[in-house]
C-alpha cells in the first residue's frame, strides 16, 4: 500500500469516526431533552431548538441536529429555547434560551449549564442522573426569575443566568 493509499484510509477512518460520534451526541441530546421536557412538562409546541451562541435570536426552529455545533473546547453546544406563557394563546410569550454543553467521555458525557457552576456526568441509560440535570435546570430558572428584581436592584450578587 502507497503513502498515498494509507492517507486515503486515514482520512476514511476519521469520516466514518466523527460521524459514529455525532450520531452518539444526537441519540443522547434527543434523549436528554426528551427527559427534560417531560420532567419540566412543557408542550411540544413550546419548545424550539436554536443556535446555541447568544447573539443568534433571529434564527428559531432548527431540528436537533441543526441547532449543535461542536466548538474549539470539544464540546457540543445547543440551544433550546423554552416558551413560557400563561395561555397558550395570549401573548406576550417569554422565551427563556438553555445553552447546554456536553461531550462524550469514555461511555458517558459530561453536560454542562452555560452560565452556572453545574456539571453532570451522564448517561442516557441512567435516569437519576438526568433527573438531577432536570432538577438542576428547573432550579436555575425557577431562581432566577423569583430573585430576578433584587439582582437589577443591587440587593443580590452579580446576575449570572445559567440560560
């Protein structure tokens, strides 16, 4: 076999790797939303996927897929946009965006919370770790909305929004 020949296999070898790998990150985002949509009970009309850097607030409605991109620290980024309303049809809406970061290490992944101090290893097979991530999440928005108005007063640390 040629120089040539083996640099052909090579490049064949990663293609085929890198694509094992994000279909792996797809079943398991699929899986973690999955789980973190029927933990926080949202509608399925209420969810969106969106570009995971802030910044890209025009751009909704992407599938799954779409809306990872795998940055220079090696983890994948999504962005999941959350609509709250009281009535489903009276607006206004608000849109909380969750910025979720995770990479597969040996047979679990690591996910992390944009924005907070949280950091899970998981795996989709394993339900009490994922129902901590659910609890985590609900727990990060849930205070940041109940002590939303002392952190703009000055009465609370600096504001820092997990989303």
């Amino acid at each position: 076999m040629s120089k040539y020949d083996e640099l052909c296999d090579a490049v064949l070898l990663n293609e085929a790797e890198t694509s094992k790998y994000f279909e792996e990150s797809v079943t398991f985002a699929s899986a973690l939303i999955r789980e973190l949509t029927g933990y926080l009970e949202i509608p399925k009309d209420r969810i969106l996927f969106v570009p995971p850097q802030e910044g890209s607030e025009g751009v909704r409605g992407l599938t799954l897929p779409g809306a990872m991109e795998q940055n220079e620290d090696s983890y994948w980024h999504l962005g999941v946009q959350i609509n709250l309303t009281q009535d489903p049809n009276s607006l206004p809406q608000k849109a909380i965006i969750v910025r979720i970061r995770f990479k597969k290490d040996d047979d679990k992944f690591v996910v992390l919370l944009e924005n907070t101090d949280g950091q899970f290893t998981l795996s989709a097979a394993e339900k009490s770790g994922i129902r901590e991530f659910c609890d985590f999440v609900y727990s990060q928005i849930k205070d940041t909305y109940e002590k939303n108005l002392s952190r703009c007063l000055g009465k609370d640390e600096a504001r820092e929004m997990g989303f």
